[in-house]
C-alpha cells in the first residue's frame, strides 16, 4: 500500500501542502530575497559607478535596462530548465552567474564591462530566484497555492526593502568595488546551502488519468488556444506593468518637481513596497477562494483607481496616503498570473509559461519606466504621463474581463456536457 501512496519519484502524494512543503517555501523565500540582490544594488552604486568612470547620466543606466533585460531572458530560458530538471540545477546556474557577474562587475576597468557582466551574469543569475522559484513552489500547493505563490513573490519586494540600504552603507564605508566583492561572496556563501536544501523534485502531476473535462480545459484553455491566451497573459502582463511602473520609477523625480525633496519620494517608495509585501500576502489569500481571474482584475481596478488619485492630489500628506494605497491595491497582480497559469495550463508547462509572462511583466516595467520619462520632457509635467499609465490599465482591465466572461461561460457550458 505504500508505494500506491507515493510518485514516481519517490515522494508521498500528501508532500502537496504538508508541513514539509511550508518549511521549503521559508527557505525558498529567503532565497529570492538573497538574489533578488541583482536588481537593487545596480540602481544604488549608479551614482558612485557614473562619477568613477566619468560619464553621463543617460549612460550610467545602461547597465540597469541590461540588467533588466538579463532578468527577462533568465527568467523563460531558466523557467524551461525547471520544468525539465526540477528547481536545483537552475539556482545553481543562477548562483555562479550572480558570484562571477559580482566579481566581474567589481573589476570592470570601463562601463562597458561593468554593464556587461549585469546584463549576462547579474542580471541572468538573479531571474533564477524568482520566476522560476514561483514555477517550483506552485507544485506543492493545492488548497494553498495562492498564498504560497504570494509569499515567495514577495521576496522580490523583501529584496527592494533590505538590500538598498545595506548596499548603500558598504559603498559610503568601503567603496562600490569592494561591496560588490563582497556581495559575490555572501551570494555563495549563503545561497549555495539554501538551494542544497530544495534539491527533492516537486511531486508529480498528473498521474491519475484526466477526466474528459480536464483534458479538454487543457488542451482549449477558456475556449481559446493555449498559443491565445498566452499571448493574452502576455499583452495583460506588459499594460498592468508600464501603468505599475509610472509611479514606482518616477516618485522619487516627481517628489523633487514638487519641491518636497527626493528624501521624501524615497520614503514615499519604501511605503509602497513595504505595503506591496501586505498585498501580495493578501491577494494570495484571496486568490485561493476566487481564483487567478478575478484576483487579477479586482488588483488591476484598485490599482487604476489608485493611479487616478495622483491627478487630483499632490500635497505632501496626500501622496503618502495615495502611495501606500498604490502598494496596497498592485502587489497582487503579478503574483495572480502564476495562478491563472496554474489553473489553465499543464503542470509541466508552468516554469516556461510563468517565466514568459513574468518576462513580459518586466519589459512592462523597463517601457512604462522609459516612456513616462519621454512623456515628462515633452509635456514638463507628470500628469500626461499618469494618463498614459491609466489607459494601459484600462487595457489590462479589459483582457481581465474578457477571459473571465469566457471562464463564466466555460462554466456554465460544463454541467450541461457533464
């Protein structure tokens, strides 16, 4: 009876949201807050980086659109190698690409160099602790999985409150070469144990034969082909992103426009995040009882909302209540596409499908970040650019409503076929 009650690899069929499963989403999520080190330091050293090479602004924030782009190609390229080889070869490949691309960084002799080794290394190795880290812990939740999803996309945002101070310290005490050393140290240090401790296979899925329902949700996933809503995510993914972008990339500049000083935006923007963290934790809850669907579109319209808030409203104490309600209401919508995959793809397919539409998140973020900048030189103010941002979401909104009209009317068919 025993082996009837385990996988083909070994594992008990309960190992799905035992006690097992929550200590391997602790470690996991302390993981991603470790690697999630490639996307904040960039932004940090940028200052010190620009005056010991000597070159402009414009050109002192390549090495953060490439890292960037590294973080995108990571994520799908390494998001494929989960669902084939399991979470532990990826991370590994993700830690040697963050200790090198630390150390290469920290020799650079030119800017071309340093933002090299972001782009192929930093960049790449640090997408290893999230999209695909998502994809993984997905397998070992059922009944819990959008918490669980929650939790471990917040190690993004845990990244986004611990590592810039940190950082910032050990630049104004010991210089950016030897804080990056140092980072490519504590990276190896400390990940390499972490990942040791995840090396058991995610259980598997799928086993019992699909019932005729099931396999037909699969194979037409909301009516639509699997390529079709894929692409769907993807789209949804790029427009919540560029209107998410607008006030996370341009708070701190907006502030200084203003004249409360960019000391202010930056607190204002630790408020967002840290209320980020409270809305993915949230959101995940909810997810489990409504679904990926509506939890994407309950987030999309809080976040819309929030964003209209900003055009009438600009006074001091106004834009710290409006930026926690923007962390409040958008920290759940990335977090609801894992789920929204889960529900309608193939297990198998999730490290490649999350890392896609992940990716497309990202792009997201690097467009609207850049095109509200270019809407702000042309028009000097923000509030064209908080328009722009606005109407990308009523986008995201509609492809929102569109597949749950055709998920409530899968439903409706489904007792009908039954």
């Amino acid at each position: 009876m025993r082996s009837e009650r385990q996988n083909n690899n070994g594992l008990a069929r309960d190992a799905v949201d035992s006690r097992y499963a929550w200590t391997r989403l602790v470690l996991a999520l302390v993981l991603s807050t470790i690697g999630g080190v490639g996307m904040w330091s960039v932004v940090v050293a940028l200052p010190a980086v620009q005056a010991e090479f000597g070159v402009a602004r414009a050109d002192a924030s390549l090495p953060y659109t490439l890292t960037m782009l590294g973080f995108g190609a990571g994520g799908i390229v390494l998001g494929r190698m989960t669902d084939r080889f399991g979470i532990l070869p990826p991370v590994i490949i993700g830690i040697v690409c963050l200790t090198l691309g630390y150390a290469v960084a920290a020799s650079a002799s030119t800017l071309w160099q340093y933002s090299t080794a972001h782009g192929l290394l930093i960049g790449f190795g640090s997408s290893a602790t999230f999209s695909p880290l998502l994809a993984d812990t997905s397998h070992w939740f059922a009944r819990r999985r959008g918490i669980a999803l929650a939790i471990i996309a917040s190690g993004n945002y845990l990244a986004g409150t611990l590592w810039p101070s940190v950082v910032q310290h050990f630049i104004e005490t010991s210089g950016w070469r030897q804080t990056f050393f140092g980072i490519a140290i504590f990276c190896a240090a400390t990940m390499l144990p972490l990942v040791l401790a995840l090396r058991r296979r995610a259980p598997e899925h799928g086993t019992a034969t699909p019932s005729t329902h099931e396999t037909a949700k699969r194979s037409r996933p909301l009516g639509l082909s699997p390529q079709a809503l894929q692409t769907l995510l993807i789209v949804a993914g790029v427009c919540c992103c560029v209107a998410m972008s607008m006030p996370q990339v341009h708070l701190v500049a907006y502030c200084g426009d203003l004249g409360y000083g960019a000391a202010r935006g930056a607190q204002m923007l630790s408020l967002l995040l840290g209320c980020g963290i409270v809305s993915r934790l949230v959101f995940g809850w909810v997810s489990d009882r409504i679904g990926g669907l509506r939890t994407l579109l309950i987030g999309s319209s809080m976040q819309c909302f929030a964003l209209f808030l900003f055009l009438p409203f600009n006074g001091l104490a106004s834009l710290y209540v409006i930026s926690a309600l923007f962390g409040l209401f958008q920290g759940g919508i990335v977090p609801s596409y894992a789920m929204i995959i889960r529900e309608y793809f193939s297990p198998k397919e999730a490290g490649a499908r999350i890392g896609i539409v992940l990716t497309a998140t990202m792009l997201g973020m690097a467009l609207g970040g850049w095109m509200s900048g270019v809407i702000f030189d042309l028009t000097g103010s923000y509030r064209m650019a908080f328009l722009n941002g606005i109407a990308w979401n009523l986008v995201n909104m509609a492809i929102a409503l569109i597949l749950l009209g055709r998920s409530r009317r899968g439903q409706a068919r489904a007792p009908a076929a039954a």
